[in-house]
C-alpha cells in the first residue's frame, strides 16, 4: 500500500493529538523502535542490543556502533510495527533521538526518521534522550502526580530535576564529572567483571558485605544537589594497588557491593535531599541505573519511611528504549511543539535546553569546594 507523501514542514498546532507515534532510539549502543497509541499506551517495545559487540573493548566503540544502527534499524522498526499490528500508513507521527549521544548513531536514527516521515507525510518531532528518560516514569503510572522531583542517572547522565505541570524541567543539581553508570562501568573494569559493568556489580555485590569497605560518599555544600563519582573511583583503585595477592571470590564481592553502597546511597541522599528542599512527595528515579536492585530496595525503603510516592519504571524502560522516545514526542506534540524536517542531531551540549532550565541556585555552583563524609 502506498502512503500520501505530500508534506515537507508541518504547522505548529497547540494541542495536536497525533494518534499512534514511532518512537526511534539510536543514541548509544541499543537500536530500538515502539509504537504507542492515542492514549500513551504501550502497543510494541524492541530494543537491539550491542553489548556483544562492544564487551571485547570494554566499552562502546562509536564507529562500530553506528555500523551496527545502520544495518539493524529498518528490521527493528518493521519488528515494532508486527508487534504492534499496525502498518506504517496507520501512523500520526513519528518521535526520534535528536540528542545528547554519540554523532555517528545519532545520525542513522535522525535520517531514518526523516526519510520515514518524508515518504508518509506525517510529523517528526526531536526528542532530548533525557526527556525520553523522564517520560518513562510515567509509561506504567499513569496517575503520577506533577511536580515531583526526577533523578536522571544513566551510563552518561546523573542530573535532578524538578518536573513542573507545564512540561517544564527545572535542573537542580548535576554530576561534576562521572556519571553513576559510568563510575559502575569503571568499577567492574578496575575489579575484573567485564562489560557493561552496572549490571556485573550488581550481580556479584549480592554476595557480598556493603560494610565491608568504606568508601567516600560526595556530599558538597551544604545545600548542593550536585553528585561527584571520580574520588569514589579513585578510592576503588588504591584500595585495589594496596591487595598484592590475587583477589579472593569473597574480597571481589565485598569490594563491589561496598563500591556499590557507595553510589547508591548517594543518590538516595540526593534525592530526598532534593525532596526536602523543593517541598514535593513525589521522587521518580529513571534511567539504565534505576535498575539497580541495592538501589530499588534504598529507594523503597526510604520512601515508605517518608510517605513518599515513588515511581521507578519496569526494567524494560530504565535502560535506553524506543517507548519513552515516542512518549515523550507525544508529549511535545500535543503541548504545541512545531514539527520540522530541517533539525538536526545534538550529540553534545548540556541537555538543558528550552525546556530544561538551570536553576541558579547554590546547588548548581560547581566551584563549591568537594567535601566527603
């Protein structure tokens, strides 16, 4: 069947309901494409990995993961079209990666996603990675109220944020250098657990003792709501200089469970922390690190405690995913955002852009002097 393909640019219209939206994900090393309805719901997911071709490198190579979009996406769209028992000519729009992420991988989704809309004449729409990851708490908990706090905290993002009714994204503290995947991804290479490191820690850690070892945890000032990982990894790797003997089943354990106890429980304190100062009791926790499990059960702990409500996505959602694109490109769309075919990828930059604003407060100020506790 052949698709009208009459439309080059499309009119801003406040309100716009775009009925089922593509979502398209290629910012890293996961190529993926969901469809999701007129209500938000869910119809299809596929996700494509490619952590087996990176875990040889111990991380991702850019140019093999832009290769590897190139010949994976067409298969992954069609897949998420079969599973969603749509074809493509039943399409209102269509939601993709526009940035932050790698240039080469960023590239193969934006041009498939143009190319798709060109051809069927419908909308496209630029999606922030982080916004997609925002979304997300909101794919399985519909009812979850606004404001409420986000804590973003991925392999490349650890950001908090305000989330206001309008859409708005308030930043209010930031990492000053790793991110908290990036620190796990760092951890499990300096302890011989290979790759991707998140999930390898949190596997073994379960055998181990989170007291074992105590490591720093980055506080700030008093009122910051920033995160620093680089002493905690630099603690990791003299803790390690000082073992001569080969590491022990049982000392591996130990050191990656305290490691772990580390991260998460900064961002725990974090979060609350930043609970406590905007005055909300609502905190979602997205991102390939809210998968953690040490960090799910601090995160529920914590806010049983405090009579908070919590969403933390299904594992599905936390990682990079098409789902959360499509949503949030829904999202823009029905606010009032102009489609355009002229945008282009954004692989750098900081995510905060029209819709993200920085706060200006003193938790923002990255000339505070580091202190631990």
């Amino acid at each position: 069947m052949d698709c009208p393909s009459d439309q080059l640019e499309f009119p801003g219209s406040a309100g716009l309901h775009p009925g089922l939206v593509l979502g398209i994900e290629s910012s890293c090393d996961e190529t993926a494409a969901a469809v999701i309805n007129h209500e938000g719901a869910v119809l299809s997911n596929v996700v494509s990995s490619q952590v087996s071709i990176h875990e040889k490198f111990g991380g991702i190579v850019p140019e093999l993961a832009a290769r590897a979009h190139l010949g994976l996406i067409d298969q992954v769209v069609a897949q998420a079209l079969l599973q969603a028992q749509v074809s493509k000519c039943e399409l209102g729009a269509i939601a993709v990666t526009q940035g932050p992420g790698l240039a080469g991988a960023l590239l193969v989704g934006m041009s498939y996603a143009k190319a798709l809309s060109y051809g069927l004449g419908i909308p496209i729409i630029g999606v922030n990675h982080l916004q997609g990851h925002i979304a997300s708490a909101w794919l399985a908990n519909l009812t979850f109220p606004v404001p409420c706090i986000v804590l973003v905290v991925s392999g490349g993002h650890t950001h908090l944020y305000r989330q206001e009714i309008d859409g708005r994204c308030v930043l209010l503290g930031r990492t000053r250098d790793d991110a908290a995947g990036e620190a796990f991804d760092k951890g499990a290479q300096m302890l011989g657990l290979g790759y991707p490191g998140g999930p390898a820690i949190d596997r073994v850690a379960r055998s181990g003792d989170p007291g074992a070892i105590v490591f720093p945890r980055f506080r700030g000032g008093k009122y910051s709501l920033d995160f620093s990982f680089s002493g905690l990894k630099t603690s990791l790797l003299y803790k390690l200089r000082e073992i001569v003997a080969p590491l022990a089943p049982d000392q591996v354990a130990n050191l990656a469970a305290s490691y772990q106890e580390a991260i998460v429980q900064v961002l725990v304190a974090k979060a609350f922390g930043a609970l406590e100062q905007e005055k909300l009791a609502a905190l979602a926790v997205v991102g390939g690190v809210s998968a953690n499990s040490r960090l799910r059960v601090l995160l529920n702990e914590r806010a049983a405690l405090a009579r908070i409500r919590l969403s933390i996505p299904p594992i599905e959602y936390c990682t990079d995913n098409a789902a959360m694109i499509a949503a949030a490109g829904r999202q823009l769309l029905m606010r009032g955002e102009r489609p355009s075919m002229g945008m282009d990828v954004r692989s750098m930059g900081d995510p905060t852009s029209s819709v993200m604003e920085p706060h200006g407060r003193e938790s923002s100020d990255f000339k505070k002097e580091a202190t631990y506790f």
